[in-house]
C-alpha cells in the first residue's frame, strides 16, 4: 500500500485505456414514392441503419408494415413529406402503401 501511494504521489503511474474500435453508424437508405412505386422495391440493410421513404409524388402515400403497422406506420406523406424508420434486429420487413395496397416493398436486415 505505501509503494502505491509513494508511486502515485511522484506520478510514475500510466494508465492506458483500450477500447475496441467504434463501428461506424449505418449510413441512411433513401426510398423514393413516385408513379406509385417504392424504388428501390426491395433492399438489404444492416442492423441499426435508418430508412427514409420521401413522396416524390403528386398524391398522398403512406408506409405500413405488413404485420399490421407493429414494426412502423407511417402517416398520410404529402408531397415532399419524409418517413424515418430505424431497423434495429435483423429479419424481413414487409411494407404496403395503406391508400394504394398494390404499392409494396420490402426491407431485408442484416446483423452487423
């Protein structure tokens, strides 16, 4: 005990921190509504990214999982209007447009 503190009182200590490297945030995914369609139709993703579906359309749309709206539900998108969903597991996520039921899509995570 008296070596420990005679040693940190003349600062002959060194502390080094290691950490594991960070993983960089998936980066975010665009989908695009327009002429009643969702482009790209289908995509792969990694856990944690974040997909933004934008209305590039005249007319309203919507996003809605096909598990009933469980996994994310999106409201009525304007023209212009934008919808954020972050895919945290893995797993097959099936998606509809509620206005237009023939509008479908589907996002498929990885694990990271």
């Amino acid at each position: 005990m008296t070596r420990f503190l005679l040693a940190a009182l003349a600062g002959t200590f060194t502390f080094a921190a290691a950490s594991a490297p960070a993983q960089p945030a998936p980066a975010a995914v665009i989908v695009k509504i327009g002429n009643f369609t969702f482009g790209p139709q289908a995509l792969t993703v990694a856990a944690g990214t974040t997909v933004t579906w934008v209305n590039q359309d005249d007319i309203p749309h919507t996003v809605v999982s096909t598990d009933g709206g469980k996994s994310f539900r999106s409201k009525v998108l304007d023209t212009g209007d934008r919808f954020s969903f972050t895919f945290a597991r893995p797993g097959s996520f099936g998606y509809f447009c509620s206005i237009h039921p023939h509008m479908v899509g589907k996002v498929v995570v990885k694990p990271r």
